[in-house]
C-alpha cells in the first residue's frame, strides 16, 4: 500500500526540518493512522564522532519530537503536547546505523484523553529504543511528554493571525 500525500507531506516536514535534518536521522515511515513511526539514524560523517560511533546527541535528536507529535496529532489542537524530559541508557556504542519505532497504542491514547478529563495537566512516561539491523540496542530511552489542554486565552498557532 503507498503512502497517502498527508503522510508523505509530514514525512517531509519531519526530514526537512533544521534541527532534525542536522541530527542525521531520517524518518523512513509513518503509519497512516500517525501511531507507529519509524527513524533511521545512519552512521556517515555528520553522526559520527571521533571514537568512529554515533554521538549521544544525535542519537538523542533522532528520537525526541516523535512520541509528541503522534499524540499531538491524535488529541488536536486544544492541547499542549511536548518532550518534558528524557532519561537515557547508553547500553554500547553505535557503530551502524540504527533504527527507533515508536509507537503509541490506541489503548494509551484512549488512557491519556480519560485522564484530561479529569486533570487539566498530565505526563506520560514512553520507552523507546535505538537498535542496530539486527536487534542489538544501543541506547534506550525513557521519554516524558507533558500534555496540557490549552487555556481559553490560548489561540493554536495555526490559527494566530499577524497584523502587517
């Protein structure tokens, strides 16, 4: 099955984005429902430090905006959805290219949204990894994203309109 044009599109918008095109990492696919996406991060020139692996931080680039943006795309625009805080687990060094598929569950999306309603605020803890070709990891990461619903004063950026 090819990709639709809104997939193709956000794939694009994620690969040509300066700070994650500078990471190194390439967003390879994105599901059609936007809860499952898979990153490539290839060892080449620009990931690879002087001990001949992947810097930490490209590796850390690699993964940060993509549990955000999937919930982000499922809850709408009247939440706040961001990367709160990442706790990492280098397990050995990269030493090829690595790939991460994170991925958000419809059960998890169905939690978070009962729980807005409750909590004008909450954070959800994910797990996600970065493994070579064969399944060897590489680094694991614990990532938290901070939901929030917006405020009534609050505009979506989209929506803002600037005054010449």
């Amino acid at each position: 099955m090819s990709e639709s044009w809104k997939i193709k599109w956000l794939r694009w918008r994620f690969n040509y984005y300066p700070a994650y095109r500078h990471s190194g990492a390439r967003v390879i696919r994105i599901a059609e429902d936007l809860r499952e996406i898979v990153v490539k991060l290839p060892i080449n020139r620009a990931t690879r430090n002087l001990h001949g692996t992947i810097y930490g931080g490209s590796m850390y680039a690699a993964v940060d905006p993509l549990h955000a943006v999937m919930i982000a795309s499922h809850l709408g625009r009247d939440f706040h959805v961001w990367m709160k805080t990442a706790r990492i687990d280098f397990k050995r060094p990269g030493r090829s290219d690595l790939f991460a598929h994170a991925r958000v569950s419809q059960a998890e999306l169905d939690e978070i949204r009962a729980a807005l309603v409750t909590h004008s605020k909450i954070d959800r803890d994910f797990q996600l990894a970065l493994a070579d070709a064969d399944g060897a990891v590489a680094v694991r990461f614990t990532l938290t994203v901070h939901i929030k619903r917006r405020g009534a004063h609050e505009q979506p950026m989209n929506d803002i309109v600037f005054a010449p």
